[in-house]
C-alpha cells in the first residue's frame, strides 16, 4: 500500500471513530395513529421533532365517532400523559370529532424525549387507547 493510501485509510478511520462518539443532533419521528377502540374512519398522525435542546410534538386526531366536545389524554408508551386533546366539530364533517395537540419546547411547554419504537396513544386513560401507533 503506497503512502497516500495509508494516509486516506488512516483519514478514513478517524472520520468514522469521531462520527460514532458525537451525539445525535437531529431527531424525527413519526406514526400514523389507528383505531383501536372503534370502528370507522378514525385515524390521526403524530410527528415528533428534536434538534439540539429543542423539542416538538405534535399529535392530531381526525374523523372520531361523536358530536360533543369533549377531551382526550395524549400518552405515551401506555403510561406517561404527556398533555390533553380538545376535541370539536371536524370542518368537513361537523357529525365527527378532530383535535390536535402541540408541545413545543420554544413555547416553554415541557415535551418528553422520544425514539422510534415509542407508542403515541389518544384515549381516556393509558389503558384505553381509542387511536395508537408507534413513532418510526
């Protein structure tokens, strides 16, 4: 091997030996979320975000059985609530329920730290999960 391979390899390796120690500064993650509970076409979406020491969540529910207001809890992997879901009239289907949720850490709101493979649910209570799904 000539002296300007070895310097390369050598290059090489100390490249990928300082990529594989600095932390992660990026983050996304996201599920669409699916009925559980009940029948019909419920369905949502959460989106997670962290770059830094940012953080956002967002968490939405779409086309839900119902016609009266009411909220919902958002959990995390069955255990953690992480915040509440006012659910109103859909827009194009005032007969349903849609709602959303946004934590936004620049909004000074506390958001958990999230990975693929967490379980996003909507529900009453962490066992009873109307819509989940898993961030990937």
């Amino acid at each position: 091997m000539t002296k300007i391979g070895v310097s390369l390899s050598l290059v090489a390796f100390v490249w990928m030996m300082m990529a594989s120690t600095l932390p992660a500064q990026l983050q996304n993650a996201e599920t669409r979320l699916s009925a559980k509970m009940i029948s019909g076409v419920a369905s949502g979406k959460a989106d997670y975000r962290a770059r830094g020491n940012r953080k956002r969540l967002n968490v939405e529910a779409e086309d839900l059985p119902g016609t009266t207001p009411a909220a919902l809890g958002v959990f995390v992997n069955a255990s953690a609530q992480v915040g509440t879901m006012a659910l109103a009239a859909c827009p194009a289907a005032p007969t349903l329920l849609c709602g959303e949720l946004e934590l936004n850490t620049q909004d000074g709101q506390a958001v958990p730290t999230l990975k693929a493979g967490d379980i996003i649910s909507i529900g009453t209570a962490a066992t009873s999960a109307i819509l989940s799904g898993a961030l990937r």
